[in-house]
C-alpha cells in the first residue's frame, strides 16, 4: 500500500471519487478464466477446441436479445482492453491530427484528455443545466464546420447521470444524415445501470447509419470488473477492421482467456447484475437523500450511472480547491466539477458505487456539517 493510501485510511477519509463498484465479481466469470487458462489458453491462439470468437458472439447475442438488433459477430466486434482502449481506437479510427470532435459537456474527462495525445481537437457545447443537462442539438449543428468528424456522447452521462431520450437519438440521427462525413462515439458503459424505469435510448441497429456510429461498451462497471480491463467496440466492418488494426498494431489484441470470461459473464451472470443493482439503487437513494439535506446544494436526479453530480455554487466558484478542503477537512474525497468541462465549474461529483449505504450517510453528513461552519 502507497504512503497515500495508508495516511487516508489513517484519517478515515470516505472515497466517493472513482466509479469502481465495491462489489466481487462473480465467482463463475472467475471460473472461467481459470477453466480457460488451465485447459491452455495462453497462446496467440486460443486452445483447440476453445472458438476462437466467443467473446464476438456472445455480445452479438446480447444485444440480439436485449435490444432486438442484428450485429454481425465477425465483422462488427472488436474486443477491447477496456472501454478506455475503445475510446482511443475509436476515435483513431475516425479523425485525424487537426480534425475536431464535438463535445457536450460537462462529460467524462478522460475522453476530452486523451485527445490531445492524437492531435484531434476539442470543440466544447455546454449542455443545458436547467433542463436537466439536455444535449442542445441546435447548438452541436452549428458547432459543425468542414473539420468536424465526430461528436461524443456518453449515455447516460458522466457525470450528470442524464439520459438521452428518443427524440435526442432522432435529432442526433438527423444531425449524422445530413452530415455523412461527421460519425458518432457513443459510450454505453452505464447503459445497463438505470433507475426508476428509464430506459436506454441508442443508434445501435441502425443499418443506415452504422458506417458513422462507433459503440463503446465495458464490462467494468455492469460486471465490476474494472481490473479485468474488458470491453468493446461495436462499429461498421470497415471501421472495425482499422480499429482491429490498430488495436493488433498496439498490444495484439485482449487475452483470450478474458474474452472466454466476459461471455461467461455475458451469458450466464445475469443474476448478480441484478443483485448488483438492486444493492446500488439503494446506495442512490442513501446518496440523494444525504444530498437534499445539504443547505443551498441542488442536483438532477440520475437516472443512470454511478455519480451524483452536485451544485456547490452557493459555496463555491474554484471546485478544485473546494474539493481539496472537503478531503482535508470533512474527510470526504470527491471530484470537482470543473475536470468535466467548464460547465461543471461550482459543481462536485459524487460517486455512490464504492461505498455502503450507511458510509454514503457517513459521509454527506460530514459534508454538511463541514457546511456549516464555513
Ligand atoms: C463513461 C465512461 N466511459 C468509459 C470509462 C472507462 O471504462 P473502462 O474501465 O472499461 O476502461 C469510464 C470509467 O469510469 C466511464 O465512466
């Protein structure tokens, strides 16, 4: 354990900052990583017998049966190191150093970090706080100039927990016809974890539009299987096989004894997904209501996700420091809003997947009382 690590624990601080579910990952997606390795898969190639796109066909029948949509298993899956290596092969796929990519934000930060390292710019749209962070899709069309080559968008939304509706999807699907040279990223990793009968609204299955949208998925967060490193990209043959490319150019693709597990995990573990989420809408509901005692801090209610974000303006306009003195003086560790974009500046984000319910109490009765004295 690093110096930091113990001074925390020490201190007592409560982590609501990464989106790591505290939950095992379930016994039988273990198993088959180990039934995979003992039986020999620890080559290039699978061991005989092992088919060699299990992982391909194992997705292709869950969207077959969760959302009625035909993918092709060999053509139109790729498998990632996570939804991160999703990301940046994806957006390698599409644009080129100097290309733009539109952004409504406030949204997950790594994305808008790591665009940099490929030379690809940032064009920033604010997302529509007083209506519950709608995407303004007036506003991403006249964003768009001849170097635009892809919009992002993370459903639901990291970390405003807000969903797009069909008529979002319908406007985005317009957007993408009457631009044929513009494509779409679209992140689903917390599309399995919804409340209060939301439903999950995508472009995925669309034929018409499948040469320009790119769907990132993980098996981090639905399976808590964030040191595995799983996940995958969902893309059009042609943008698949560069992806592919780029991806065996890299690191020679995902082991196969984790792809064998994740369609274990895909086939079998439904049961302890709901389990899972059973436990976490239960730790939203203790994060909400831990937050609406909290004096002048308002929030839109997820309705997806792992994160409550927070609005701490009344205190606050540097979420940096703010948070920084949250840490040292209530003990509790969350995000600034500000890494999100420059929307999400007088915001905090806060994660309510790592923790009990009870430490979730614990820990928003520390932020208020730590209110209370400023
Ligand atoms: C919206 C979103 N996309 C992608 C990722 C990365 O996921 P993975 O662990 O699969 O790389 C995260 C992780 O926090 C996330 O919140």
């Amino acid at each position: 354990m690093g110096r930091a690590a113990i001074s925390k624990k020490e201190r007592g601080v409560i982590d609501m900052w990464v989106a790591d579910p505290a939950f095992k990952t379930d016994p039988k997606i273990v198993e088959a990583f180990r039934y995979a390795v003992r039986h020999g898969c620890t080559h290039y190639f699978p061991a005989p017998g092992f088919d060699p796109n299990v992982f391909q066909k194992a997705v292709a029948k869950h969207y077959r049966r969760a959302r009625g949509c035909t993918i092709d298993p060999l053509t139109e899956i790729v498998p990632t190191h996570g939804a991160q290596e999703a990301l940046s092969l994806s957006v390698q796929a599409a644009a080129r150093p100097g290309d733009e990519v539109l952004i409504p934000e406030p949204t997950y930060n790594v994305f808008i970090e790591k665009l940099e390292g490929f030379g690809v710019k940032p064009v920033l749209v604010p997302l529509l706080e007083k209506e519950r962070w709608r995407i303004d899709f007036d506003s991403v069309k006249s964003a768009i100039t001849g170097k635009t080559r892809l919009i992002f968008i993370c459903n639901p939304n990291n970390p405003t927990g807000t969903l797009c509706g069909s008529k979002d999807m319908e406007e985005l699907s317009d957007i993408l016809t009457e631009n044929r040279n513009v494509s779409v990223i679209l992140d689903e990793c917390y599309s399995r974890m919804l409340y209060g009968g939301a439903e999950h609204h995508s472009l995925l299955g669309e034929r018409e539009l499948m040469d320009q949208v790119y769907v990132v998925n993980s098996f981090s967060k639905t399976y808590a299987m964030t040191g595995w490193r799983l996940g995958y990209v969902v893309a059009a043959r042609k943008n698949a096989d560069r992806i592919k490319q780029i991806s065996f150019e890299y690191n020679g693709g995902v082991a196969y004894s984790v792809q064998y597990a994740g369609a274990v995990a895909l086939e079998k573990c439904s049961g302890s997904v709901r389990k899972m989420h059973a436990e976490l809408r239960m730790r939203r509901d203790a994060m909400l209501a831990g937050l609406r005692e909290l004096k002048d801090v308002a929030f839109v209610t997820p309705d997806g996700g792992f994160e409550v974000f927070a609005d701490f303006s009344s205190y606050t306009s540097d979420s940096e420091s703010f948070v920084r003195a949250l840490e040292d003086e209530a003990r509790v560790k969350t995000m600034p809003g500000r890494k999100y974009g420059p929307s999400g500046e007088g915001h905090v984000r806060f994660v309510f997947c790592s923790n009990t319910a009870e430490r979730i109490r614990e820990g928003t009765s520390r932020v208020g009382a730590w209110l209370e004295d400023q």
